[in-house]
C-alpha cells in the first residue's frame, strides 16, 4: 500500500498556495524496533503553518523543501514495535500532511483518551486551539470577572475558544470578525456580548461605541490595521495577548504602521507574546478542562472539514481567505 505525502516545494514569501506544494506517493517506510507506525485520520490545517513555512522571523525552523508539510495530525496505531504504543492506540501529535507515518515517541503530543467526543476535536477545541485559547487568556490575559475581553478573528477556532472562556470567566466579551455571517455566529452561538465586522468603515470608533470604558484585555491574532484600532481603546492597565499576525502579508520589507509605546505607556498596559510550545507542562490540564466544558455544554465548536489529501495544497490559502467557519480540517 503507497503512502500519499504532501511536499513543499518552494518557499513563499506570502501565504502559500496549491502550486508551492506536490503531492507524492511513495512507498511505506520500515518499521524498527522503538518506533510506530501511524495511519492519520484527519490533518489539521493552521494559521501558523504560514510561519512554519517562512525562512526567517519565526518561532520555528522552516520546513525544509523537498519534505513532507509539518502538520500536527490524529490517528491510529496499526503497528509497533514499541512496548507503550500498543496497536489501536489513538493519538495526535507531529504526524505531517500524508496519510500515515513512522515516528518515535517525541513526535506525539498526547494520547487521546476522550472515548466519548469526537477524535477531530483533538485538532481544533481539544487541541492546539483551544489549548492556546485557554492558556494564553488565562496566563497573560489574567482576565477578572467584568473585565471586557476583545478578540479578533472572533469566528476562528482560536478566537471562538477565547471568547467562550472569557465568558466562563465572568467576562464581558467582544468579538472582531469578517462579514455579517461571522458577527451573527459570535453573538448567536459563541455568546459574545458584541461583534464588530472590521470591514466597516471607521472600526476605532465601532470599538470604542461598544466598550467606553474601554479594552482590558485584547486577545490578538491578527496585528495590523485592527490592532491600530484596538489599542486608543485600550483600558487602564490593559494587557494585549499578541498570538497571531495574520493581517501582515509579509515581514520583508518591516511593516511600517502606528507605534504602540505611547498607548503602553499612558495605560500602563502590557503586551505579551505566545507561543504554544513554551507550555508543554501545562498541556494535558488544559485538554482536561477543555473536554470538561464541552462535555457540560458550556463550550461550542464548529469544524470545516474538507476531503482527501488532494485538498491539503490549497488549504492554507482558503484560511486565510477566510473560508473557513471555524476549525479547518482535512479527513483522510
């Protein structure tokens, strides 16, 4: 049986598209003693893949060209030669874009034990996602019951995530999304309190109509032009959570824009930078409490499943068009 593998094959400088990545088939590899073989269930598709991808200015090393797409994936044991991953065992982890693999323990994540929920959701609300949401609003956010809480790409699979939590949290939440259609799914079954389209003509000032007193923590996955218009809105001794610069087509040349020292310094506001991987000790927690809400009905997902791994090439393209309502996913 051939294995199916999506490669890069260039290196863009903006966000990828189907012809920067090939797909191959070729032929399983072996199996030695201490490692196992993973056939993926489903692959996850992720706004960060865009950095993965870059050759400088990243949190990451880039994936080499010519190599299968890094890619956090969910599956199934279907041969060990490992005495702790017996066959049948489920688990996500850094599997790649293709369709199965022969990895050691370091390249998983976690074994899923939620029996009960569906294993997709070990991608998107049970996984990086949601476990960003969680852990960045809660670490650096330090939100306080009746605190206004402002997120933007408030639809997405991170920001839907954060603004529910807030909302568990006691918070006043606040969501910047694309188009009616996402504002409508905020509000109506993610529970923002508000949400701002940020195509609208003046978004400092819509912002500014639905919090006066102000922003005490802006959950940000963008940067950008929605960014400049959060932070004269900011609260005194706001913090800023900057996840995400998806708003910036490229780092080459800087993006020149507004400077936020003067917001920082006036409110005495912080910003902080976060990045998943620095939080490896907290990770299980979190997926426990995660599940926990889901389970109770208190957290809400929607998943954007495509078909086949002839739809992995031109996947990153369709997030960042905003194709996507919620998390984007490929089923194998």
């Amino acid at each position: 049986m051939k294995n199916c593998q999506v490669l890069l094959i260039n290196r863009p400088t903006e966000v990828a598209q189907a012809d920067d990545f090939k797909i191959v088939e070729t032929d399983p590899d072996p199996l030695p003693q201490g490692s196992f073989r993973v056939v993926n269930h489903f692959l996850s598709v992720d706004p960060a893949m865009r950095g993965w991808i870059a050759d400088e200015g990243n949190y990451a090393s880039p994936v080499p060209l010519g190599s299968v797409m890094r890619s956090l994936a969910a599956g199934e044991v279907v041969e060990s030669k490992h005495p702790d991953f017996a066959v049948g065992t489920l688990l996500s982890g850094w599997f790649g874009w293709q369709e199965q693999c022969v990895v050691t323990p370091d390249a998983v994540v976690r074994r899923i034990t939620e029996a009960d929920l569906p294993l997709s959701l070990s991608l998107g609300i049970l996984g990086i996602n949601g476990v960003t949401a969680h852990l960045a609003l809660t670490t650096i956010g330090q939100p306080i019951a009746g605190e206004t809480v402002l997120v933007s790409t408030a639809a997405g699979a991170v920001g839907s995530a954060v603004g529910q939590i807030a909302n568990l949290l006691g918070c006043r939440t606040i969501g910047v999304a694309g188009g009616k259609r996402k504002c409508n799914l905020c509000v109506d079954e993610f529970g923002f309190a508000a949400a701002i389209d940020y195509k609208q003509p003046d978004l400092e000032y819509a912002i500014r109509a639905v919090s006066p007193a102000g922003v005490d923590v802006y959950f940000d996955n963008v940067a950008g032009p929605i960014s400049d218009a959060v932070y004269p809105n900011l609260a005194l001794n706001a913090r800023i959570i900057v996840c995400g610069t998806a708003s910036i087509a490229t780092w080459k040349p800087w993006p020149s824009g507004p400077r936020v020292e003067r917001y920082l310094l006036t409110k005495r506001a912080r910003m902080q930078g976060f990045v998943i991987f620095d939080h490896d000790t907290e990770y299980l927690a979190s997926v426990a409490q995660l599940a926990t809400w889901v389970r109770e009905g208190k957290l809400h997902y929607r998943e954007d499943i495509l078909d086949g791994i002839e739809a992995c090439p031109g996947a990153l393209a369709g997030l960042y068009r905003g194709e996507n309502e919620g998390k984007r996913l490929i089923r194998l």
